[in-house]
C-alpha cells in the first residue's frame, strides 16, 4: 500500500505537466546552438501543428475522471478564445542528426509527451468557456534555462519565440474573427518556458495597442513576472477583471528557493484560490478541484497563501500525501492543483468581458 501511495504521489506531485516518460534527470546539451540543424519552420495552416485547435479532436478538448457532470466541452458555443503557450516538454536527449537547441515538430516522441501532458492538464482548463488554440512550436531545450552560455539560450529561446508569434498572427488574421465579423474577446494564457513567450507576444501585441481592447485577460504562470512587467496592462485583483494579468509559483509553505533573489522576490503572486495577491491564507475549502495521475479530478485539494511572490501551499488532502511532505518546488503542479479555481475563473471574466 505504502508503494502504491507513493506511485501515484510522485506522479501527482511531479509529472502533472509533463507526461511520466518525460520525468528524468533533464538531459544536459554540451553542444552549441547549431544554425545548420535548425528544424523546419511549422506551417499553421495545417491542423497537424497545433496541439489544440478547435477544428479536431486533441487533448485539450478532455474533461477529468470524476469530474462534477455539469463540465463538458464548450468550444463549439464559446465566445472567446484562448491562445495557449505550453511549457517546457523538451528535457530529453536529442536522436542523432536532430537539432540539439529546439524542440523538431517532427518528433513524434515530443509531440506525444506534450499532448498527454500539458495539453492534458493544463489547456483543457480553457474549453468550457473558449475556443483553444495551442501551437506546436520549436521550443527551446530545457539547458536553455541551465546553460552558462547566454548566445544559445537567446538564440534558442528567439526561434521558439519565432514560432509562436507566427502561430499568433496566422490565428489573428484566420481565426479571430466572428461569422459576423467581429473580433473574438483573447485570452492568453500560458506555463513556464510559454510564459516567456507569451509576455514577449503581450508586449508587442497587447500592451499599450489597439489589440489591448480584445484582452480578457493573461495567465502567466510558472515563471517570475513583475508586476510593472508591462506598461498599460495591470495585475488582475479581483475575480471579475478584465484586461489584466495574473501570475503565480508554486511552492511548499515556509520554503523560500535558493534562487528567490533573482526574480521571484520581485514576481507578482496571485493566488488562485481568491484572485488577489494579498497575504490572506485561503483555506483549502474555497479550492474547487485539481486533477492528479490519470487527470484524475480531486475536490478541496490544497489550500492557498500569497507570500512576497511565492504561492506557498499546505498539506495536500489526499491518501498517502505523508509521502511527498519533504517536496518543496511544485512548479509542475501550478495549474493542475487549481484546475477547477482557474477554469471557472476564466469563465467569470469571459462574462464580464462580454458584458461590458
């Protein structure tokens, strides 16, 4: 029993956003960034490249195990849309002859591993109140995040970047755009490694420009983001606001990273649980639902508190949680321990987006 539980912990605690055959010691790359082996270009006008689009079945359109009866997929009557940045599934060590910096969307392995994963978890969030749309992208291998040699990180991390902003503006001029022709209401959301680019993509095409009026709000979530990080979008701090932002990471309560002091002591924290980022502790009651092994739905899961940019979380209410009390970092768990806080979420200020 004791093996059993902590199985479906380890998975729990560490493999909710990515798949389990992803979750080894991340490869580390010893080459440089390589421009002759830069993988070709994605086409977006195929379905093919995107890991969710309305238009086909994909994994975003999924609902959990033991999930309440009322969720289902609503894409089909949505009034809005989400364009969804996936994290970092790229950890492994690349086959021979395949670029070594950035992810191929001919990898079938990686395509796989980011669907029953990310995807999975963390894009089917969005479907009971909006269209998903989640490119496939060149993303860039998790050494760019370790590297010590800055010209392969920016030089990796421009090309995913690349990818996603065409993914972007392929959807703005194909996609966005009612049979009426009025422009859908936006929401962009995203998890680490996404979360880099999906502020890069606000930055040029939100902030302060006209495409900021379609804005229903940002999930920037898993990477460290300020709260000045743009000039004319503001943090979110109430349930029902628009044209904001929110952003969270978590961690265990009282454990403070050894790399807090580069970032996160400057992050915005919003704690999904009540939307704010004031330093009330939520009590696990007011958490909704997360999802777990087998996107496996869990009521009342964890409970919640905003502390000088961290998301600090208690006790996990779940059989056999004795076994990962000694887990500090739980990044890959941001969205999926607020899956139902954050899905319901989106669909408050989707209505009061529209209602404006």
């Amino acid at each position: 029993m004791k093996v059993k539980y902590l199985k479906t912990f380890i998975i729990f605690g560490v493999l909710v956003a990515t798949s389990s055959r992803a979750q080894q010691t991340p490869y580390k790359l010893t080459s440089h960034f390589d421009k002759g082996l830069i993988p070709t270009a994605p086409d977006y006008t195929n379905p093919a490249h995107w890991a969710a689009f309305p238009d086909k079945r994909d994994a975003a359109d999924s609902i959990p195990r033991k999930a309440p009866a009322t969720l289902h997929n609503g894409q089909a009557t949505a009034q809005a849309d989400v364009f969804f940045v996936h994290p970092t599934i790229y950890t492994y060590e690349p086959e021979p002859g395949r670029n070594q910096w950035n992810g191929d969307l001919t990898d079938t392995k990686l395509n796989t591993r980011t669907d029953e994963s990310t995807i999975l978890n963390q894009a089917s969030i969005f479907n009971g109140s909006c269209r998903v749309f989640a490119p496939r992208y060149r993303q860039a291998h998790y050494s760019a995040f370790t590297t010590d040699t800055p010209a392969d990180k920016q030089q990796s991390l421009d090309l995913a970047y690349e990818d996603v902003k065409a993914a972007f503006e392929w959807y703005l001029k194909n996609r966005n755009v009612d049979a009426d022709g009025k422009p859908r209401p936006i929401v962009i959301a995203s998890h680490s490694q996404g979360t880099l680019h999906a502020g890069r993509l606000l930055t040029e095409f939100f902030d302060g420009k006209p495409l900021q009026k379609q804005l229903v709000a940002a999930y920037l979530v898993g990477i460290a983001t300020p709260p000045n990080y743009f000039k004319s979008i503001p943090p979110g701090e109430t349930p029902t606001q628009t044209g904001c932002f929110v952003s969270w990471n978590t961690f265990a309560t009282g454990f403070i990273p050894d790399y807090y002091e580069k970032a996160l002591n400057r992050s915005l924290c919003t704690n999904p649980l009540t939307w704010s980022s004031d330093s009330t502790l939520a009590p696990r009651a007011l958490n909704l639902g997360g999802v777990g092994q087998n996107f496996t739905f869990v009521e009342s899961l964890v409970d919640a508190q905003s502390h000088r940019g961290l998301l600090w979380i208690g006790k996990l209410h779940i059989p056999g949680a004795a076994f990962v009390r000694n887990v500090k970092i739980w990044h890959q768990a941001d969205y999926n321990f607020f899956w139902m806080n954050v899905r319901e979420n989106v669909a408050a200020r989707v209505a009061a987006f529209v209602g404006q």
